[in-house]
C-alpha cells in the first residue's frame, strides 16, 4: 500500500506511537503539562484500540459502534 492509502489499523497504530513520542517529551516538563500528557495518551491511544477491537466484531452493528468511539 501507498503512504496515501494504508489501512485505518496501521494509521491508528502510527498516531498512537506519536502520541506516545509527544507525551514523553511533555512529561519532562513541570506542572499541568504532565497532566494534560496523561489525558493526551489516554485519548490518542484508545483510537487505536478501538479500531482493533472493530476488527473482531461480533456483528455489524458492534464493528460501528466501535468505529463510532473510534472518531
């Protein structure tokens, strides 16, 4: 696959590894940056894994919903 045209799981885990390269570089500074660093991990990571767990939906309906948390 082109850079232009790769599959939604491996965009996911690609943001989700820079998310986590932005969040160590933040936590190095004091104060409410280190608290936003967490919330920031915990938001851009579970993109990621609900895009995984649409992959083993149990129906239609469930890969949607996934989807939905997803976006």
């Amino acid at each position: 696959m082109t850079s232009t045209n790769k599959a939604i799981t491996d965009r996911t885990f690609e943001f989700a590894i820079r998310i986590v390269k932005l969040c160590k570089v933040l936590d190095e500074s004091p104060g409410v940056v280190q608290t936003l660093s967490k919330q920031l991990i915990k938001s851009g990571t579970s993109i990621g894994a609900n895009v995984e767990e649409s992959q083993s939906a149990q129906s239609t309906a469930d890969f949607i919903n996934n989807l939905e948390i997803a976006l």
